[in-house]
C-alpha cells in the first residue's frame, strides 16, 4: 500500500507540482495570474490542475487541484530577492471528497431549505 502511494505522488502529483512551481517562476504574476482572475483555468495534465495567483507581494501563490484522489494543496512560491527567493513552501493541503457530500456548510442565509421551499411555494406553469 505504501508503495502504491509513492507511485502516485511521483506519477501525479510531482509533475503536476513541477508544472506548477515552472508557472509560478514563468508567469512572474503577469500571465497566468492575470487568466485565471476572469476564469481561464491553468494547465492540467494527468488529473492535476496548476494555476498561480499573487500575493501582492514578492510571493505567489501555487494551486494543485488532483481531481482523480479530490484533493487540492496550496503552495506559497517566493520568486523575488530576499532571504526567501526561489522557496516553495507548502500552505494547505486537503482531501475535499467528503466536503461535496455536504448539502451547505458555512453559508449565508438563505438556508440551502429555505430556497427549496421558496421554489415549491411557486405555481407550476402549465
């Protein structure tokens, strides 16, 4: 089992991550940033999708989805001077499989219900 593991860290997830960190340091908070703020999504190869986003700062910000295992990590990529310059360091990681079985969670009013008996509530055209 565990050898199966490390067969798909480095069968999906590395080159996703090496596709990802080279995106980071290619795009340099011009290009792909800028296409994914209107909703162009990154690049995906093999079930992984990578895309960047800055930080405002000196930093970027690297997002691995593994849409095969439903999972995503987040990465904070330091490309620019400083003591930090060319660091990857990783920010979040998470298995999001059981978070789509929820029907709402942590969500404004109205309540996923309170929609759903609105629209009841509507006569039914004929």
């Amino acid at each position: 089992m565990l050898v199966l593991h490390w067969r798909q860290v480095f069968g999906y997830g590395l080159p996703g991550l090496v596709v990802g960190v080279a995106l980071a340091f290619w795009a340099g908070g011009r290009g792909v940033s800028a296409q994914t703020q209107v909703g162009v999504p990154g690049v995906e190869a093999n079930g992984t999708i990578a895309f960047t986003s800055t930080t405002g700062g000196s930093s970027q910000m690297l997002y691995l989805i593994d849409t095969r295992n439903q999972s995503f990590a987040v990465y904070r990529v330091d490309s620019q001077g400083g003591r930090g310059a060319g660091s990857v360091k990783l920010e979040a990681a998470r298995q999001y499989r059981y978070d789509l079985k929820l029907s709402e969670y942590n969500n404004q009013p109205p309540e996923v219900s309170q929609v759903e008996a609105m629209v009841r509530a509507i006569p039914a055209k004929h």
